[in-house]
C-alpha cells in the first residue's frame, strides 16, 4: 500500500501546527517531517498528533535526501497550493501556470508560489518569470507511489526555497461564493481533500469507528509502544554483540586496551 508523508517548515517551538497534524493523523499520513524545530504547539490537535511519527531535519535540502531514500521511498515531492476559483482553467486536466510572485502586505517581501490568474491579487502582487511545471487540479490525482506532499501555513502558496525542492504541484479548484472573495478555502481543508483523494487513488481502508469517535489506539503518557520497545531492544542486543566482538579481538592481540605489550605469562 502505498504511502503518504508530510513535508512542513516549523521556524520555532511556539509554531501552531496542530490543526495540520490533526488532518495527517485522520487521512494516515505516514510521517511528518519538521524543517526547523522538532517541537511545535499542538493546539488543536486534541491529541491526535501523538499518534504521528514526526522527524525534524535542518534544512529542506536534508528533507529531500530523507523523504526519497530508502527510509521513506517516496518518488515524488508534491507541493500543495491550496484552493483557487480565479478561472475554468484551474478544473482543466492540463494544469495551470505557476509563476513566482512577490506578495506585498507584510513586515517584508515574501517570494511565493501561486497560480496565475488569480484578478483578487492583481493589485497585491508582482509576477516573475515560471520555473515550475504545471499545477495539476488534484481530482485528476497525479500520483504515482508512495508520495510527499510539501504544503506551508500561508494560504497564497508555498515559499520559493520550499516550491524549488518539488517535483510537481497540485491545486484544489472551487467555485467562488463571491465575486470579490476568489479563495475560501484554508490550509487545513486543502490538505484534507487533498490527502482524502491521496488515500482513494492509493486504496487505503477507511477507518474504523467506535460511535463518534474514530478507533484509535491508546496513548499512555511516559510509556512506548510493541514496536519502539523491540526496536530498543534489537539496539540494545546488536550493540552488546559488536561490544563482545572488540573485547575478544583484544584478547586475541598482543597488546591491552592502551597499547602496551602483553606477556602471557603476566596473567
């Protein structure tokens, strides 16, 4: 069964990624992955971000290297940016432009990504020359394995440095309520739909309920779960194995632990 992971910056400990995390945990988002800080606040979350495995590496470069090698196996990063109703183009199986803009409006100049088209940031923005390949509508769901989806809190599209480190991009379409409001949905509903047509495509099962809760196993604080405990356990042994094995190699040389010389007869 093919798998899916998330890929977020976290700039500091007090960053409220809780709403996010609760999404990952209902669609079985198989890890997270934090550029930045290993701690964020999970307001919002009502504990389900304890459910999820979470790793935090430095720079997104690193985060590349991790989510494509052989601990996660992903074969595509794809970034994720949010709803859009500027135009029919973006419900069309080809895709749309995506260009990097300069949004204005903030304590400095941010370089986003964003689709193109979008007449309520006319005034707003400052368009660039595209780099990027072409942002497919998600109900076409352009997947083909096991799958990263890079998304950011801000809800015009991703920052530059994180839209250069993808392989492709996909959009939520939607039909504007009103003419002067082009994009109604948030971050949090992107990533929901988005994953929800994620684990169609990719035949997850849906998941068990116990009246209106769903059926999640039990969190106890301060202990470890079956697996982590057997995987401590399988460190624990192979590190006593490769202590054994020095300790003979140095009984079977001729000098001690400090490199002097040993006489048998000294023992």
């Amino acid at each position: 069964m093919y798998k899916s992971f998330l890929l977020i910056e976290n700039p500091s400990k007090s960053n409220n990624l809780g709403p996010i995390l609760r999404c990952c945990a209902a669609f079985a988002v198989e890890e997270v992955i934090f550029v930045g800080f290993a701690q964020c606040s999970a307001e919002g979350s009502h504990g389900s971000a304890r459910h999820l495995k979470i790793t935090a590496v430095p720079t997104f470069d690193h985060a590349v290297q991790y989510l494509k090698g052989r601990d996660c196996g992903a074969v595509e990063i794809i970034g994720l940016l949010g709803g859009n109703s500027s135009q029919d183009e973006v419900y069309s199986a080809t895709g749309c432009d995506v260009n990097d803009i300069t949004a204005e409006g903030h304590s400095e100049r941010l370089a986003l990504v964003s689709i193109v088209g979008n007449q309520q940031d006319s005034q707003a923005i400052s368009a660039g020359t595209s780099i990027f390949p072409r942002s497919k509508p998600v109900h076409c769901r352009p997947f083909r394995g096991n799958t990263a989806f890079s998304v950011s809190k801000n809800w015009r599209g991703l920052p530059l440095e994180q839209a250069l480190i993808c392989d492709s991009f996909v959009h939520v379409p939607h039909i504007p309520i009103r003419e002067s409001q082009a994009m109604l949905v948030d971050v949090q509903a992107s990533i929901s739909i988005v994953l929800h047509h994620f684990t169609a495509w990719a035949r997850h099962g849906e998941r068990s309920s116990v009246g209106q809760k769903f059926a999640v196993s039990k969190f106890l604080k301060g202990k470890i779960s079956e697996e982590e405990k057997e995987a401590k356990v399988a460190l624990r042994s192979r590190n006593r194995e490769e202590s054994d094995n020095v300790l003979e190699e140095v009984a079977a040389c001729d000098i001690d632990l400090f490199g002097n010389s040993v006489d048998g007869d000294d023992y």
